[in-house]
C-alpha cells in the first residue's frame, strides 16, 4: 500500500487534504498529530477568531490544521522544537498571521490570565500534566467555561498488578511510557480538582490501528512498539481524548514563584549556663 493511500484515512475527512509528504515532513512524536486534532475537534466547538494554546505542540502541524480548518489564532508552543523552523513551516502555510510559535516550557508559560478560549494538547500532556497541581496552574489561562482538551496514546484501563507479559518489554524500555493513562484516570484526575467540568473521556475506535499505521512510516525501525501495538490489539493500547470546561466557580491560586523574607539574625547556639 502507498503512503498515499494509507493515510487517506476515512475516519479523518479533513485530514485527508493534507499532502502525505507534509504530514510526514511535520511529524514529531509517535501519533499523528494532524488526526489527533480532528478527532479531539469533533467534540470542541471552535469558532473563527478564538485564542487557542496548543500545548507541546511539536513542529506546529496541529497548530497549522486548527487555523486552517476553524479560522482560529494558535499559539504553537513547545519546549523541544524549534520555533524558527515552526515559522517557516507556518509561513509556508500562508498563516502567518493567524499561528504564532512559542518556545516555552509547559511548566512556565509566558501568558496572561484568562486569555485562551480553548487549550489543547496533542500527545504531549501525559510527559507534564500528570502532576496533582497542573491542572490548577493551566486552568488560569483559559477563561471561565473554556475548554481543556486532551488527546494522546494511553492505556485502554489502567494496568492494576501484574503487567500482561506481552507489554513488559516495551514498557520497560522507556520508563516515561508510565505517564500514559486512561481515559478514566484523566477523568478523575480531573474532576476531583473542583477546577473543570470533564465533559468527555473516551477511546478512538480502532485507535491502535492508526497507531501502528502511523509508526510503520515515521519509524518503521521502532519494532519493539510496532509489535507490541500490533500484539495487543487494542486491549490495553490506544488513543484517549478528554474535553473539559473551566468551571466559574473554580477557585484558582496564582503559581508562587517566590516567597518574600526579612531576614533577621539570631544567635546560632544556646549559651551554657
């Protein structure tokens, strides 16, 4: 099968517009970003004009397909990539004005409060947003009932005791696989913050599919994952996706960056008597 018709995906209506050699050209992690996007769109209803944050955003092909396809401005952020070489791809694009590239950290983000109408992560959030506090920090860029929006690789259920012996050897090779989590793990993790409405949580039909269909062209080398995907037939592998809405009776704390002193000395030891 040709990588044309391969990624033609029917289950993917708009990203089967995009060229084949762009979509691979603008590959930076393990899923495709470009229908990621489009699935997590399907449950967002984003209009021409809404401020968007796409967070880990990689070589800002999400990014281009969000303004593209809603007429929506995104600020493509990403800590690994390069934001130069982003903006030529957005250039090249012809959405100079509407996709703007950020380098930053998902842990020091260089916004104002309440500036995003939405906030979405495409296969990037489980590497910084499983920590109890996350959630709390990046809610305070989004307005009072915008949208959080998820999609990444994850575990179908969490794995509770043993680890089934055809996931032990890829799961052991890179311990950051561990940061993948279900659907329903999201859900709470979320939820129990009293910061968000987790309106939707699921799983891609077929998901380990475009999974593996996806690594044979962008790492076809990468056997362990290929095979293990392959092996597990979606019973434990796949895609995730979880919509939520800033609640606006959320209460949220401004991030301490530092905590203001006055020192004043004292004597070190007690005297002796």
């Amino acid at each position: 099968m040709s990588v044309s018709t391969s990624l033609f995906v029917p289950q993917f209506p708009r990203s089967c517009a995009y060229h084949p050699d762009w979509l691979l050209a603008s590959a930076s992690g393990g899923a495709n970003s470009v229908w990621l996007a489009e699935w997590l769109t399907t449950a967002l209803d984003l209009k021409p004009g809404m401020n968007v944050l796409d967070l880990g955003c990689g070589r800002a092909a999400s990014s281009i397909f969000l303004a593209r396809e809603f007429g929506v401005k995104v600020w493509a952020t990403d800590l690994w990539f390069s934001s130069t070489e982003n903006l030529k791809r957005i250039r090249d694009a012809g959405l100079e004005q509407n996709v703007f590239p950020i380098h930053a950290d998902a842990r020091s983000l260089p916004f104002a409060a309440d500036f995003f109408d939405a906030i979405v992560s495409i296969d990037a959030f489980p590497y910084f947003g499983t920590d109890d506090h996350y959630l709390s920090y990046l809610a305070r860029l989004v307005k009072p009932d915008g949208k959080i929006a998820i999609a990444a690789a994850g575990f179908i259920d969490e794995i509770e005791g043993d680890v089934p012996s055809h996931l032990v050897e890829w799961l052991s090779s890179e311990p950051l696989l561990w940061s993948m989590h279900s659907a329903a793990w999201w859900r709470r993790h979320w939820e129990r913050s009293g910061i968000v409405d987790v309106e939707l949580a699921d799983n891609m039909p077929d998901g380990w599919r475009r999974w593996v269909e996806w690594h044979r062209h962008i790492a076809p080398e990468n056997l362990l994952e290929i095979q293990t995907v392959e092996a597990d037939g979606g019973r434990h592998l796949g895609y995730q996706r979880v919509v939520a809405r800033r609640r606006r009776d959320a209460i949220l704390q401004e991030p301490i960056t530092s905590v203001p002193t006055n020192y004043i000395q004292q004597p070190l030891l007690r005297e002796h008597s």
